[in-house]
C-alpha cells in the first residue's frame, strides 16, 4: 500500500533520535505493553479474516481499498512472521510498527500506523517502503541511509505519475480529454535523443534499442528486447507505471484503469510514429509486450 504522493515512512521524530534495544520509543514500560497488545489483537484479526472497517480509519485511501490490500496480504501471509515481536515507535498518539515480513518470498521491511483513541486502535495506515532514517547519527550528517535501486525507483515513478494524473484530471476537466491525453506526447523529442545519443545504428533501430536501455536504466523497469530486424521489433517490459496501479491505493482512486492504460498507450503510440514504427500492445499482468512494424525503406524525414 502506498502514500498518495511518496511511499515515505520517516521512524525518527526528531533528528538524531535513536531507539533502545528492540525499536521502543515508548514513554513507559506500560505505553509499550499497550503498543505490543495493538499488534497483537491485529494479527490476531487479520489472521482470522475479521478486520472490518470499524477497525480502519485510513489516512490516504477508502475503507474498502484498504481491506482489499488487507486481503490480498492475508492470502499470502506466513503467519510466524507477524506473530514475531515488531519494532515499536509511538509518536503522540500513533503507534508505528516495522516488521519483516515475506512478499512472495521475497523478505520486504513494513510499517503499520495506528490511531490509538479512547483505548481504542484504528488502523491508518500500511507501506512496504521504509527510509531508516531512525539510524542517523548526530549532526553534522553528509551520509543518509539508502535504499534498494528497485525501491527507488518505484518511488521516483510513484512520485511522478501521481503528480501527472493529477495534471491530466485538471486538464482535462478545463480542456477535455484530448487535450488531456496530448499532454503526454514527446515523440518527435524522445526520437531525438535516441538517434543523437546512439549513433551505432540506422535511426529506426537506434529508437528501439535506446528506449530498452531508457526503460530499464532510468526508469527502473524490467525490459527484454526479444527482436530486432530492419522492419520488426518486439520489447517485453515489466512496467513500474502498470503496477502502480494495481499496488497503491491511491492511484486507482484518481483515475479509471482505461483512462491510465490509455495514458500508457498514447505515449508509446506516439514515440513510435515519431521513429517510423507502428505499434501493438499485448498485456499480462504489469508486462506489456510491444510489436513494432515499419514499412521497408529511411523513415521519412529522418536525418
């Protein structure tokens, strides 16, 4: 699950603030005892399947988004990882959680904030990115901890394109929706940079190979260039942009998949015309195939 802007978790109140041996910033032994049995009695839930939406009071998303996420999380829990002992961080009347826990086996550090009020906890929020910044030092700082290249790469994506969904509704209501869906098209520019800045090959092939290297090198997606002929190519790509819609809470909730797919869509449409290709997607999942076909003979216009 993620923000709405940037999948952030920041542990440290204050800079320089360190926790004690087993992750308590807690004021007392009781606080902790009562954060500790908040943990508990919501594994014990969520085990169980009974998290209802009294239970939630989501900061960022609805309550039917979280308990979809809370779902898809059960379905796939090892369930001796959350009974473990969690690290425990309270900030006034939050209580925050880190935990390991296995994505499709795959270990992945969480966090889960709860709303503690009137003896009562309130789920607000769950993320799987957390920036430990709770392990700083004492000023003067020049060092900060960082994070896996996948991970940041996911929120530099997260970051971007929630912003840019946000521009296309606004867009789009005060100029309709074609004006909306033109203000992705950077074809001819991205043509540019692919023939100038890979002069080994004819400028139709330089745009494909270029957008493969692009895509996984900048953008952090997973790509593979499956063919590449004169008048043929064929890239697969695991795609960041796709998976954020099915994997955040927030982006499902700005725009409807066909209108993000369409965004997808017309900026790869329209990089391909630039080059002298037509373009056919296929989909499984987040990985989108693309077939590129051109006529025989130079694109037309191209230096």
């Amino acid at each position: 699950m993620a923000t709405r802007w940037m999948a952030l978790v920041l542990l440290a109140a204050f800079v320089g603030v360190s926790a004690g041996r087993g992750g308590y910033l807690a004021a007392s032994q009781g606080e902790a005892q009562d954060d500790l049995r908040v943990w508990s009695e919501f594994v014990s839930l969520q085990k169980s399947g009974t998290i209802t939406e009294e239970h939630l009071r989501p900061a960022y998303a609805s309550k039917a988004t979280m308990l979809e996420f809370l779902g898809v999380m059960r379905r796939g829990a090892t369930w001796e990882e959350w009974e473990r002992r969690p690290e425990v961080y309270r900030v006034g009347s939050r209580v925050h959680f880190v935990i390991q826990l296995s994505e499709k086996g795959v270990p992945n550090t969480y966090s889960f904030t709860f709303l503690v009020e009137g003896g009562r906890w309130y789920l607000e929020h769950f993320e799987g990115i957390v920036v430990r910044l709770d392990r700083l030092g004492a000023p003067p700082i020049s060092v900060f901890p960082d994070l896996a290249e996948d991970k940041k790469a996911w929120m530099r994506q997260e970051k971007y394109w929630g912003t840019m969904v946000q521009v296309f509704r606004t867009l789009r209501q005060a100029s309709g929706s074609e004006a909306a869906f033109n203000l992705f098209k950077d074809g001819p520019g991205y043509f540019v940079e692919a023939k100038t800045w890979v002069p080994f090959y004819a400028p139709e092939k330089a745009f494909i190979v270029y957008l493969c290297w692009e895509q996984s090198r900048l953008q952090g997606n997973q790509v593979t260039l499956e063919r590449l002929a004169d008048n043929e190519a064929v890239v697969s790509m695991d795609s960041i942009f796709l998976r954020l819609y099915a994997q955040t809470s927030h982006m499902r909730e700005l725009i409807q998949q066909p209108d993000y797919v369409r965004i997808f869509e017309t900026i790869w449409e329209d990089r391909a015309h630039a080059a002298g290709w037509k373009i056919r997607f296929a989909y499984n999942g987040p990985r989108c195939t693309m077939r590129f076909t051109r006529a025989e003979g130079p694109t037309p216009g191209v230096l």
